[in-house]
C-alpha cells in the first residue's frame, strides 16, 4: 500500500469536475490517499466549499506556485497526482495508473488523452490496444504522477515557471541523467474537454514564462521530446 497525495486546484467561478475527481481518488482500493485542494477565486466569485478545499485564492495567481504551497510535504508521500479540475476520471483510475508505472518502472507519467479530448501534443492521445508507452516527453497537466525519487529531483517547482510551461521539456533531461524513467498510461485515459486549455490565462505571458525557463535550463527539442521508446500491450 502506497502513500499518495492528490494535489488539485480547482476553478471556483467555471464550472469544474473537482468534486468527480475527489470522488474517484478518494475510492482506491489499494492505497492510502490523501488530497489537498486549492480554491482560484477571483475576487471572491464562485462555489468554493468543497470539503477537500484547504485554501481559497482569490487573487489570480500562477498554477504552479499554487502547487508548490500543496506540496511542501511531499517527501512524507510514495506518489504524488497532480490534477486540474477539468478531467473525467474512469472508475479505478488512481490503483490503475499505480500498477502500471510500477510495472513499468516509470518515475514521471501521465494518463494519455481520449481521443475527443482537447490534445496538444497527438503523443498523448490514447493508442488503442496499448497498457502504456515508455516517452521523453509527460506533459504537465491535466494529470502527472511523480514518484517520490523524481519529486526530489523536480520539486519545489521554479517560482519563476508560472503556469509551468517548458517544464515537460525540461523534466526528461533531470530524470534520464540519473537513469530515471518516463510514460504515458494507455490503460487509464482521461477525457479533457470540458474546456478549451489556454482559456483562463493569457497566452503571451507563458509563452514569455516559457521562453525564459527554456533559456536558463537544459531541455530537449520538440523532435526529441516526442519520440515513444517502448511500447506495451
């Protein structure tokens, strides 16, 4: 039995599928489960009484700041799920994913995208008939699980990372130099496509944010990022 902590920020004023998530988390049949929550309020607005909720945020303020405030205990934690508020969760997601990125030996994995989900990069869009893929590329969200060897080595995130974009170009270079693992989950897809991403911040300022953490840390090209090293049915 793991020790795993959900980290989760949710949209008080958008409609939001956090109390879903909470739900489906809190039902793992084989690990301990702990979640925080962060309510983004802005100037007061929306429903935020969820009972996970640990803090209300009313000032709107970069998802990985928020992030870091959740997980300055992470070291107490085997797993840490990193979650936004915008994704369907099938029955038995949380054991899934567990099983198989220790079946895998992945220390930094993401459940792959439906295929009507909302997908930024075609790597992480379900491949039918696969339990999971060994990658050098897990995106920072809608969902990432750290093993506590990686969340040494990546936490606390940078201040400076905002809504963290680069990261997941940065990620893969930390990990492999001590001969550690990544993934994307088959097995246990997630639909994102209750909204559009990018539609809650503005576009310029993490590109800037992005731009600057890419000029200051060793990274991997798009090419490399997106190549699948094994795959497994």
């Amino acid at each position: 039995m793991a020790e795993i902590l959900v980290a989760g920020i949710y949209l008080a004023h958008k409609p939001n599928t956090a109390a879903h998530i909470m739900l489906e988390c809190a039902a793992s049949n084989h690990h301990q489960v702990h979640q925080r929550w962060i309510a983004l309020a802005p100037q007061g607005q929306g429903s935020y009484d969820l009972p996970l909720t640990e803090l209300v945020v009313t000032e709107k303020t970069p998802k990985f700041t928020l992030l870091n405030r959740l997980l300055e205990e992470h070291r107490n934690f085997d797993w840490i799920m990193l979650t936004d508020d915008d994704v369907e969760l099938a029955p038995d997601f949380l054991d899934t994913m567990t099983e198989l990125a220790d079946r895998h030996d992945f220390a930094l994995c993401q459940p792959a995208r439906t295929s009507d989900s909302f997908i930024d990069h075609p790597i992480t869009q379900i491949m039918p008939g696969l339990s999971a893929r060994r990658t050098r590329f897990v995106e920072i969200g809608p969902v990432t699980l750290i093993r506590h060897d990686a969340a040494e080595l990546l936490l606390p995130f940078p201040e400076a990372c905002g809504m963290g974009w680069g990261l997941d170009f940065v990620w893969p270079v930390v990990l492999e130099r001590q001969g550690l693992r990544l993934g994307i989950i088959d097995a246990a897809p997630v639909a994102h496509r209750l909204r559009r991403p990018v539609s809650e911040y503005v576009h310029a300022d993490a590109d800037r944010q992005m731009f600057d953490l890419l000029a200051q840390a060793p990274h991997l090209s798009h090419d490399a990022a997106f190549m699948v090293l094994e795959a497994h049915a």
